[in-house]
C-alpha cells in the first residue's frame, strides 16, 4: 500500500461507505456538503493508494453456509507463503498471520463440516485445530473509523436495517458471478455488474436489493488501522463462565478497543480482536479492562502480525 494520510473529509467518507457501501457519491456529498466531484475524487485516490475497498460479504447464517475458525500451527518461515495460498482460496475469510508467524488463523465457509483433510496432511503444517463461530456478537464494526460523522450524518446516510425474521435467500443463478464480484469490488455499478454476469440490469438491481433487505449481503470498508493511528491489533481467545457469557460479549462489543466479538466452540467460548494505539494502550486494556470482567477465567492472547485478507469473497 502506498503512503497515504487521512483527513478529516477521508475520515467522514470511510464513515459513510461503512455506513451504506453502495451510497451514491452524490448523496454523500450532500450529507458531507461538499461537490460530487470531491467525493469521487477522495475515493478514488483512497482506492488507487490500497487505503480502502469496500467488499460485499456474505451472512454464511442466511445462505445455509457454516462458519469455521480454523487454527494452523506452522513452520515459521512458511508461514507467509501459507497465508497466501489460504487467502486465495474462495471459501476464506480474515485470513492472519499471529504469533510472529508460529500461526495462522483463518475464517472457513463451508455449507458442511469443515474440509481440513488437505491442511492436516500438509508437511508444514504442525498441528490443525477448527472452531465453529456459532455467532458474531458484535454488530458494529470498530469505533476507530466510524467516529468522524455526527448522529444526524449518521442517520442521513445509514439505510434500512435487515428485515427481522427474514428467512435465508434462496440460491439463484445470478450469486455464482454476481456475489464474487462484489466481493472484490462493492461500489461497482449495475452496468458493469450486469455485464458481468451477462444477465440485465434490472435482474441485477431485483437480485441485490433482495440480497440487501434479506441480510444475506452487506457491505464493509477494508482499511488499516495503522492509517488512524492504531499500530498493534491482537487476538483474544477468552474463556467465559457459560451464564456470564452473553454479558461478557456485550460488555466488549461496546469497547472503543474491541473490532469483532464471536462465540465459538473448543477450549474457549468467546473470541475477540483488540485494537490498540501501541504496545502500552494493549497492556492496559488486557490488564484493566479484560482481567476486571467478571466471568473471564482464562486470556489467551495472540499479537497479529499480518492480514492476508481481511473479509470473504461471497461463495
């Protein structure tokens, strides 16, 4: 990623395009009152420098897919090489190097049981653990770029939420082109993804707009904390006493340091990333914040070392 800095309008559209990723820019500029043509242009450089993409990622809960949180304990010298070949796989998410790379840990979406025959026969890979990430605790995403917009902005640009109850879509034959390619670029526009998939536009706006109210797709920013500031992000895996489990989870999603929360199987019950300013802010939010929660029985923690990909491509 080229060197770039943020200002105080990059920071405003961040907050916008997490807020409605497929906002016109347009209606953005209206919101922030400043011309079209800024906003285009803002956005424009923030992509070209690999500051920022928006991605359209699927809800694995309403498409009949499961989601795996799988652990590699690997040779630490192939750990890079490993991370990539993971990260180009369809069926990925999140995939991070942690622990100076002696790890891996990686998001599988898979409709079955986790398919890990082919990483427990790897040479270089020494050991091979999978968690089921039985729910996502945490619906925003971190406060770090979400803080630049006031709550009228907010609710000018935040579009309807998800229908309650609504049942999970059903497969149509437009999502085997349609949702890869909003994986891979969210803001791109009906006649480019109607090209795409060779279907009309009109099918392509019913398809997306039925996706979106459903919950089935939604749309996120992929930016680096290090560009606001915050140089040091760690994984959690947290041990939670079963009754205080929920208040545990609620009480980190509303954390300014917390960037996912998730209730998974195996040894512990509740995964989370931290977020932190340096090495000092992650000791003081381990020592102060997660060892004062009433409930926690056992921390570990895992320092993340890079991000190979950081949302899913739709399956």
């Amino acid at each position: 990623m080229d060197s770039v800095t943020l200002d105080s309008l990059d920071l405003k559209l961040l907050h916008a395009l997490q807020l409605d990723g497929r906002a016109s820019f347009s209606k953005i500029a209206e919101v922030l009152e400043v011309s079209d043509r800024t906003v285009a242009r803002r956005f424009a450089r923030l992509r070209a420098t690999g500051a920022a993409r928006v991605s359209g990622v699927v809800a694995g809960s309403r498409t009949g897919h499961g989601e795996w949180l799988v652990r590699l304990r690997v040779v630490p010298s192939d750990s890079a090489d490993l991370a990539q070949a993971l990260a180009r796989r369809p069926e990925t998410a999140w995939v991070t190097v942690v622990s100076s790379g002696t790890e891996i840990v990686f998001i599988l979406r898979t409709p079955g049981p986790a398919p890990l025959q082919e990483l427990t026969r790897h040479p270089r890979i020494r050991d091979v653990a999978a968690y089921r990430l039985l729910r996502h605790l945490m619906d925003d995403c971190w406060r770090g770029r979400t803080s630049a917009l006031t709550a009228e902005q907010i609710v000018a640009l935040r579009p309807p939420a998800p229908a309650d109850g609504a049942a999970p879509v059903g497969p149509h034959d437009l999502d085997r082109l349609l949702l890869p390619a909003l994986a891979v670029d969210g803001r791109a526009a009906y006649p480019r993804l109607a090209r795409h998939v060779g279907w009309s536009e009109s099918a392509v706006r019913r398809r997306l707009d039925e996706l979106c109210r459903s919950g089935a797709v939604r749309f996120t920013v992929e930016t680096d904390p290090a560009l606001f500031g915050y140089t040091v992000q760690c994984l959690l895996w947290l041990t939670v006493t079963p009754a205080r489990l929920a208040a545990v989870a609620r009480d980190l999603s509303r954390d300014a340091e917390a960037a996912f929360v998730g209730a998974i199987t195996g040894p512990h019950n509740l995964i989370a990333i931290a977020v932190c300013r340096d090495e000092d802010a992650l000791y003081a939010y381990l020592s102060d914040r997660i060892g004062s929660l009433d409930g926690v029985e056992r921390a570990e923690t895992s320092p993340v070392t890079a991000y190979l990909k950081r949302v899913a491509p739709a399956l």
